[in-house]
C-alpha cells in the first residue's frame, strides 16, 4: 500500500478548483476509514448512516464532510478508543499521519471523535496549488448511541482501498432521518434540502416506524403519541416548506456542489419543492 494509491483515486475526480480537490481528498480519507472500520468489527454493531453514507454508496452528488453511525442497539458505555487505533494503524500505510481526538467519553448520548490529517497533500501532486495542501482534512466521527428502533439495514462493500463489507441504513430509513432532520432542525441546511430533491426525484418510500420513534425520541412532538404516515408528513412538510428563505438555502449548500449544479439553485422556492412532495409514495 502507499500514496500512490490515493493519488490515482485522486485523479480519478478530475477536480476543477482548490475547492473541488479539497473535497475528493477528504472524501478519500473517509473511505479509507470506512474500510479501516470494516475490519475492526464496528460494523457487528454500527450501522452507517446520513449524507456521507448516501454520497459514497448510493451515488448523491454534493459533497459530505463527516461520517455518521447509528448503533444496533443502545449502549450509553460506546466508546470509539478501540477502533481508533486500528483505523490509525490502517491509515499509516497510506502515507496519512493523523491526528485524533477521542470524545466519546464525555456525558452525551452522541459519541463523538475527530480524525485530522494534514500531510498527505504534502506527499503529493496536486492540481491546484491553494490551499488544499496546507489544510488540515478534518472528519468527524458520531456515532448514536441510544438510536430510534426500527431501521433497516443492509451489507454494502466496498471496493477502495481495498474490499471490505459495512452496514448500512437503506434507503426508506436515510430518507426518514432525513425527514426528521427537515422537519427538526432549528437552523435551515440546504444540504438536507439538496438531499430531498435526491430522495424525491428517485420515489423513495419512507420508513415511517423509524421516522415515528425518531420524532418521539426528539424534537418539538418529543413524548406525543404520534400515528405519522404520509398524510402526516405531507402537511408537516408543506408547512416548513413555506417558511424556508430559498435564497439562503440555496447559498448554504453552494460549496458542497459541482459547478455544473449551482445554475439550477436559481429554480429554488416554494413552487419547486412543494410539487416534489407528490413524488413521495404513498404507503
């Protein structure tokens, strides 16, 4: 194994900016520590999840920066310490020298850990002679360690750096996450709105057990008995929608896409996503 490697993998995105060659670096570095976990047996009890999980493995074009995980079941005494060192050890053969920071310690039901690199654009050719190299690639690590019941998953592999096998949410309970997020999340990210666009235009049912116990887990109908099905979210969705300044949305996922994407953040508003709310199955 070395640096060659990633530097094929690389070249392989035709980056067109500093910008666009940060964000392969960093989405490299992720894989690398997916198939790093893979052989640590975390995937005998995490599942991954969000919008990194939909980028590598279900083809989302924007860009994600940190790498999210759900457990199988709950486990307040989760600690990250032992897989760490071995995706330490994994990522040295590459040419990567990290950094880690390991919060998972702490008194939060969301374990979290913090993986720094700042060499291996050093060791390398790069495009574009920004800042890419002197930055420092940071991922974070989070991992619920008290998750909603009713995911389902599945066994992914992966083919780079080498094969390795992980789990996975499918897509109906990413799409429910993402939902939760939607209608949860005090502050407006375009991602999740991006995201929406992807669930919807490809018809992708949701899991609405998962999005159920989720919403009574967390957030303003915390503790309601809720019946949620597609009525429900449709009419809890229309209402956000109809709050959101698309401008600002629109702005916040800017940087995560291809410049070949941002023309069609003109066409955000209501109209737009309130019309891709019919695309959601019913049932």
């Amino acid at each position: 194994m070395s640096v060659r490697l990633i530097e094929e993998r690389l070249r392989s995105y035709n980056t067109k900016s500093a910008r666009e060659e940060e964000h392969a670096l960093r989405e490299i570095t992720q894989e690398c520590v997916l198939a790093a976990l893979g052989r640590t047996g975390f995937f005998s009890q995490g599942v991954f999840q969000g919008g990194t999980a939909l980028r590598i493995l279900y083809g989302l074009n924007r860009f994600s920066e940190d790498l999210d995980f759900i457990l199988n079941t709950k486990n307040d005494n989760f600690t990250w310490e032992p897989y760490l060192i071995q995706i330490s050890n994994e990522l040295e053969a590459f040419g990567f020298n990290i950094e880690i920071q390991d919060r998972s310690k702490l008194d939060t039901t969301v374990k979290k850990a913090f993986i720094k690199e700042d060499s291996l654009g050093k060791l390398m050719h790069l495009q574009f002679s920004g800042s890419t190299h002197s930055k420092k690639i940071k991922i974070k690590l989070e991992v619920d360690a008290n998750p909603p019941k009713g995911s389902i998953d599945e066994r992914k592999i992966l083919d780079f750096p080498y094969i390795s096998s992980i789990m996975c949410q499918n897509l109906p309970s990413l799409f429910a996450g993402k939902i939760h997020a939607l209608l949860c999340r005090d502050n407006i990210k375009g991602r999740d709105w991006y995201d929406f666009l992807w669930y919807t235009a490809r018809n992708t049912p949701i899991n609405y057990a998962l999005l159920q116990n989720a919403l009574y887990q967390h957030g303003p109908w915390q503790g309601n008995d809720l019946q949620i099905n597609h009525e429900w979210c449709i009419e809890e969705l229309s209402a956000k929608i109809k709050k959101i300044d698309w401008s600002f949305a629109a702005q916040d996922v800017q940087r995560f896409l291809k410049p070949i994407e941002l023309a069609s953040l003109s066409l955000w508003d209501d109209f737009l996503f309130l019309g891709q709310l019919n695309k959601i199955p019913n049932h």
